[in-house]
C-alpha cells in the first residue's frame, strides 16, 4: 500500500498549469477544512466541554487571529524562501498538528489543538496567491478563480462529513481525519514547479505599507473578514435555533452555501477578466447585502434560506478572484507576497473579533439580531467597493525603492 503511494508521488507530473491549479485547489480546499470542522459541530461541542457559545467563540476569535497574523509572516517568507516550500510546509504541518485534538477531552485541549492547526495554517494564503499571481500574469482572475472553485468544491463535503464523525462517533476524529488527508497533501505540494525567483536587492515587507491605494484594499477585508467569520462560525446554529432546522438539514444548508461558492468562484473570475476586478467587486458586494436582507426579511423562512444559499453563497465567494487580482496590481511585484500576507490578515485576523463580538450578542440576546449586525457590515463591504472606481482612476504603476 505504501509503495503504491510513493510510485504515486514521485510520478505525478505537476509541471503543467492545469496540475498545479488542482494542486492547490486541493490544498485550499482542506486549509479551509480544518476550520469548517467546528461550525457544525458547534452545539455537539459546546454540550460535550460545557462551554458557552461565547467561549467558544472567544477560542475562535483567538484562532482566527493567530490566523490572520501568521499570514503576515508567510507573505513576506514566500518573497524571501520560495512559494513552494512555504505552502507545503504550511499544509503538511497542519495536518499534523490536529493529533492534539486526540488529548482528553477539555477546553484547553480544544484551545490549544485550534491555535495550533491555526498557526501552521496561516501561511497557505497569502503564498498560494502569490504562486497564482507569478504563474498566471495574463488571465489572472481566471486562475484565481478556479483556485477557489476546487477549494470550494472539496469544502462542500466537509460539514456533513464532519456532523456525522462528530455525532456518531467523536468530534475529535473529524479533526484528525481531515488533518490526515491534509499531511498528505502536503507532501505532494513539493512536486509543484518553482516559479522563477527575482534577483537584485531584497525589499522589506514593510514597505507594501507605504503602496498608494493599499489600506482601501485593506479596509474592504476588514469588513470581509468580519462578514465571513461570523457567519462560518455561526450559521448553522443559526439555522437550527432561529430557523427550526434540525442539525442535518444545517449541515446539509452548510454544503449547499460551499456548492454555490464554485459558482461564486468562476463567475467572478470571469467578470474580472472580461470587465474589471472593480466591477466584480462591486456586483459581488451587492449581492452579500441583498443575500443578508433576504435572510432576514423573506416572509416565507425556509424559502428565503434556499434563496439566501444561492445568492450569498455566489456573491460572498465571488468576490475572492476580483479582490486577489486587484491586490496584485496594486502591489509590485517584489512585494506581492507581502502585499497578500496584509490582506489576508485584515481578513482572518482583525476579522476573527466577529466570532466573539457575535457569540457576545448571541448569549446577551439571541443570534437573529447577531445576523442583524452581519448585514450592517455586508453594506459596509459595498461602501467601500463603491469607491473602488476613483481609487483606480488616480492610480499609478507603483514603485518600490530599495534604498
């Protein structure tokens, strides 16, 4: 069995494009999983700890901000080292680190196997889209796009998968089976081909900071990541106290968000390509308002669930290739690593304070007026992609010195 595996390895032939885009899309897919393992599993959790929703949601947010922070070192590492070696070295890792979710069962096991994946984890981001960017400078979007696709397209099994290992077995072995098959796919990520590395005077990442146009790109992933976070962690809780789903059916509500992201993938790859990443930008924070508004207002509750599914799940996804692609031509290229590690931490990082601020308002009140605070902050995505349009009207080639 074994030799089966290794003949596999050293034979796969990643050099083509099409290869390492599968690759990656795998990789994407189980970076995400491992996280994706709690959301349904939350309430199985929170009775087996004996833990609250807020403190859950506490270890979340610490999680996702050791997420987000990691991002800012493995950016600038891909620069220095090599995209290649980071990301298998992140997806390997991470994989391997769910084995402390098998210690006793407690809270600070819990804690300690979360932080942990996190921080292994955080480095995958920010350099699969610099590897993306330098692979595929025409079409961008497009490539950009099929890399989330396949990852959403793997995540959409993860939330049944994950409430049936945790329900009919133990929480703590959907943790570790996904963490197996990412160790895994770790070691095939080192057959990935290097892209050509840059010569000259290295740049510090701290540069990326003094980029025109930068922190409107970041403040858009501030209200992103608050937006996404929240809703992840909470959604099918949601389902099943304020919508009367049981916790089947919210998994399933779960997968189907996932199955129309691949939608969200492609279609907004395509609009970036064929009209601009701003458009795209644009349209898909539209839509991530008027997906909250039909949650939240449809007369007919199951209804406006399936609608929801559909038109959030295209729009929140869609968004990812126009914003990656934007986010590459705004930085130089000796800092695109750096420039994806701080927009990657915006997103997951100061985005992590959702998972408390909503688990707070959820056991101070109850979840429909935390998902009334998530569409406030879907409209602020939309006012910060409207001024998008002027931000590129006015800007320039940027330029790095290396003094």
């Amino acid at each position: 069995m074994f030799g089966q595996w290794g003949s596999l390895y050293t034979s796969m032939n990643l050099s083509s494009d099409k290869g390492t885009l599968l690759l990656l899309g795998a990789a994407h897919s189980l970076n995400h999983s491992l996280f994706l393992v709690l959301p349904p599993l939350l309430d199985e959790i929170s009775r087996d700890l004996n833990a609250s929703y807020q403190a859950i949601g506490v270890v979340a947010t610490i999680a996702f901000l050791i997420y987000g922070v990691g991002a800012l070192v493995g950016g600038p590492m891909s620069d220095r080292i090599g995209e290649v070696k980071v990301i298998s070295l992140s997806i390997g890792l991470s994989g391997v680190a769910t084995a402390v979710f098998l210690l006793p069962k407690s809270m600070t096991s819990f804690s300690a196997g979360m932080y942990l994946v996190a921080a292994l984890a955080s480095f995958y981001h920010p350099t699969a889209n610099t590897l993306i960017s330098k692979h595929f400078q025409e079409n961008t979007g497009g490539a950009m796009g099929i890399h989330g696709a396949a990852g959403s397209l793997g995540q959409i099994f993860t939330p049944l998968v994950a409430f049936f290992l945790g329900k009919y077995f133990d929480w703590r072995l959907a943790f570790a089976f996904f963490g197996l098959i990412t160790a895994v796919t770790g070691l095939f990520l080192r057959r990935i081909p290097a892209p050509a590395r840059l010569t000259g005077e290295k740049v510090s990442p701290l540069k990326i900071l003094t980029v025109p146009n930068i922190w409107i790109i970041v403040l858009y992933n501030v209200f992103i990541g608050l937006l996404q976070r929240g809703f992840e962690l909470f959604f099918p809780t949601f389902l099943i106290v304020n919508r009367g789903f049981s916790g089947e059916m919210a998994a399933l509500a779960s997968s189907a968000v996932l199955f129309f992201a691949v939608g969200g993938h492609l279609i907004g790859g395509w609009i970036t390509d064929r009209a601009s990443p701003v458009r795209a930008v644009i349209l898909t924070s539209a839509g991530m308002v008027a997906g909250m508004l039909i949650l939240l207002l449809f007369p007919f509750p199951t209804v406006g669930v399936v609608l929801f599914i559909v038109v959030f799940g295209v729009a929140l996804y869609g968004h990812q290739p126009a914003m990656t692609t934007l986010t590459g031509k705004v930085a130089p290229r000796e800092l695109t690593g750096a420039a994806y590690g701080l927009m990657f931490f915006f997103a997951f990082g100061l985005g992590s304070f959702s998972t408390t601020i909503v688990g707070y308002i959820a056991t101070a009140f109850d979840l429909e007026k935390a998902f009334w605070i998530m569409a406030l902050l879907s409209c602020g995505t939309l006012a910060v992609a409207l001024t998008l349009p002027r931000m590129m009207r006015r800007m320039q080639p940027p330029k790095i010195t290396t003094g």
